[in-house]
C-alpha cells in the first residue's frame, strides 16, 4: 500500500537569546493528523530559506533536516512494507524516536562531530557578535591547537582527559598559565554553545576547571603611569622629524584622560565629539557610554580639530602594534624607568621578572592609568564605572588595591617625621 504523508520543517515563533529560532519537523499523515517533533537544531531567521524550507549556509542546521527526513522515510516504509498500513500519531511518533535512538536529539554521531562543529561555531558567532578580525585569528589558533591534542571525533565523546591534554599541549607550546586559560576560555565558550544548540550532552564546559597558578588575579601586576610619569610624557620634547611619536602621544594620553581603550579611540569619529563631551558604544561590550572631556582631553581634541584622517577618526590613531612600538621609544625618551616587577607562571614554575617600565608599556596601560589616577583623585568607584564601562565593582578591585596601598605608603612618610 501507499502511505500519504508530508514533512515539512518549520521554525519555532520566539527567537532564543543569541537569536536562533528552534527548528521542528512536523510530519502530516494524509487521514490522521500531524505530528510535530523537536530537531535540537536551531537557526538564524536570515540565514532560512522559508520556500526551500532550508539554512542558505548553516550545514549542521541542513545536515539534521536530511537525517531527521531520512528517519521519517523509513518509518514510513516499515509501515507500508512491512505493517502494510496507516501508523497512527503515537505509533509513528514511537517508531520514529525508535529509529533515532535519542528520543528526538541528535540523530547520529556525524552531526555532532568535534571539528565540524568548532568549523560551524567559528562561522555563525563570528557574524552574530561581529568579531573582529584579531579575534577570529585567536579563535581559530586555538581551533587547530585543539584538533591538535588528539581530541575524539564527536564531541559527545570529549572527557577531562581529553580538554587536559589540550591543556597540555599549551604549556609544553611555552604559554604562560594566564594565556592557558585565557584559549581555554574559548574552548569553555564552544562547548556552552554547542550545548545550548543541542549539539553537546555533556556539561564540561562547567565542571572542568584547570588548576592553573597565577590566573586569579592576585599576581597580576597593573602597569599604569603615575601622575608624574604622565606630566613627564606630556612634558617630553619630540624632535621635529618624529611628528608619529607626538601623535602617539597625543592618542595615548587623550585615552589616559577618558578611559578609552584602543579599539575605542580607534573607531571614535568626528561626529562622536560633542560639545564637552564624547559618545561612544565601545567595541568590547556594546556598551554607550557618555564621556565628559576634562581640560586635557578637550585640549587634545581641540588640537586636532578640523584635520582630517583615514575613515573619519577624531584622532590620529594608527595601527595597535605600531602604537605599542611607539609607546616604548617615548616612555624611554621621556624616562619612565622605575623597574617595574613582572610575576607570571609556566605549569607550576613562577617567573620574577623586573623591566624598566617603558618596556611594559601598551595602548591599554593608558584605561588602567585613567581608573588608578580617578580612585586616587577620590572619585567615587560607581562613577568611574559610568565612564569605564567595567561591568561591577568586581572588575575594580584590582585597581582598589593599588590605590589602597599608595594610601598606605603615603601614610608611612608620617613616620620619618
């Protein structure tokens, strides 16, 4: 006999919080009724082709339609051939789920594997957070460091085991344990999408937390300049011939005194400048923030008003590394030498080192700057905050401490007397 029926896939009417939408298949048996069941499988609204009734690209969304619509196919044929009748709901829906052997989840082991997934993961969050092209590269490096570890092949496979020798091979590589766990955290961030996918069963990405010295914060020293390590930057006479490094300068500093980080005064526009202040929605977070220009800042900004550069920039901001070489060259012309300790791990060995400070110093030692002079000006941490973005007062402890031990430094002076 010849069974009637449709299969139709179909996406769910509320989006879920990183905006995919459940994909069901609903199956209509012709004189019974229809029957929906649960892919595991979800999609962007944009990337699905409502007459195909299929993703434009996302593969792993394609490849559970064809296994799901290759299940119902052989119920049905089980039916016709071998029942040699018309299922109804439940049987269909029990068969079906028989046939899957995952009650309705992934329907083989060739969904789920590990390095399609990760290809897939890289793909659709890199559109959907707007990654940057400095972070899909780390992304990806630590993709191939992972397939590098001998993983299994599915990802439903993966034990503590396996993410520890991926932990392994970072520190035998020669990373120090905070850049461990910082490719780590990438790792951690697939496995909780590919869970909220349905793709992953297990819960590593909660459970397993490699003990790693020295990632907790407490070793970590703050590079920053202090008020008369910034007067001597602004103070520092640039030859003529080096006009890059006064605009270096200017950048760093104009970050010093409004908290921004590079990226930020990177993409800052002319149209951002308001009377007194700057609008900016940062490129980290997303975050709009509101920034009032002090009398430095404004002076900066006034400097170069009316110029012209590359894309409708405020400032004169050139490429991150460049400006990190440069940042360098002035700290050592203008003499910012304290020797300034470095601590940092490999595994369980500790590192001390000691440099002078303008080797340390980067784009982002100017936002540190900017929130250890606010705290020691007495500036209240919850406006600080408004102006920096950080998400809690637990992302200024840190800079607390610092301020709370120049407090007691100072107070000890009292004791020479």
């Amino acid at each position: 006999m010849l069974i009637r029926y449709s299969i139709r896939f179909l996406l769910r009417p509320k989006p879920s919080a990183d905006g995919r939408v459940g994909l069901r298949m609903r199956v209509h048996i012709y004189g019974v009724g229809s029957v929906d069941i649960e892919t595991g499988a979800a999609v962007l609204p944009s990337d699905w082709d409502k007459d195909a009734r299929r993703a434009h690209t996302d593969r792993a969304v394609n490849r559970a339609i064809d296994e799901y619509t290759a299940v119902a196919k052989e119920v049905f044929g089980r039916f016709e051939f071998v029942e040699k009748r018309v299922p109804t709901q439940d049987e269909f829906r029990a068969l079906f789920l028989e046939l899957s052997g995952r009650g309705g989840r992934a329907l083989s082991d060739e969904r789920p594997r590990l390095a399609d997934l990760y290809e897939e993961y890289i793909r659709t969050v890199c559109v959907q957070n707007s990654w940057t092209q400095a972070t899909l590269r780390k992304v990806q490096t630590v993709g191939r460091h992972l397939m590098a570890s001998r993983p299994p092949r599915y990802i439903n496979d993966l034990t503590e085991e396996s993410l520890q020798r991926f932990i392994s091979r970072l520190l035998r590589a020669g990373m120090r344990n905070t850049t461990v766990a910082k490719d780590y955290a990438f790792v951690r961030w697939f496995l909780s999408w590919a869970s909220k996918r349905g793709y992953y069963t297990g819960n590593l990405h909660q459970t397993f937390k490699p003990r790693l010295k020295g990632t907790d914060g407490n070793a970590r020293e703050i590079i920053y300049l202090t008020i008369p390590e910034m007067d001597r930057l602004r103070a520092c006479q640039i030859p003529d011939n080096q006009k890059h490094l006064e605009q270096t300068r200017d950048v760093f500093l104009f970050c010093c005194y409004t908290s921004l980080r590079y990226s930020d005064v990177a993409a800052l526009k002319v149209e951002d400048v308001k009377e007194g202040y700057i609008t900016v929605v940062t490129q980290k977070t997303s975050d709009g923030l509101k920034i009032e220009l002090n009398r430095h800042a404004q002076a900066i900004i006034d400097k170069y008003h009316g110029k012209r550069f590359r894309g409708d920039r405020a400032l004169p901001v050139i490429s991150n590394q460049k400006m990190n070489d440069y940042l360098k060259e002035l700290g050592r012309m203008a003499g910012i030498d304290a020797p300034t300790r470095v601590v940092y791990f490999r595994g369980e060995q500790r590192f001390d080192e000691y440099h002078p400070k303008w080797e340390l110093l980067t784009t982002h030692c100017a936002r540190r700057t900017f929130v250890v002079t606010a705290l020691q000006l007495g500036i209240p941490v919850e406006v600080i905050i408004r102006w920096t973005g950080h998400s809690s007062y637990e992302a200024m402890k840190p800079y607390v401490a610092i301020v709370d031990d120049l407090k007691k430094k100072e107070m000890d002076k009292f004791n020479a007397l």
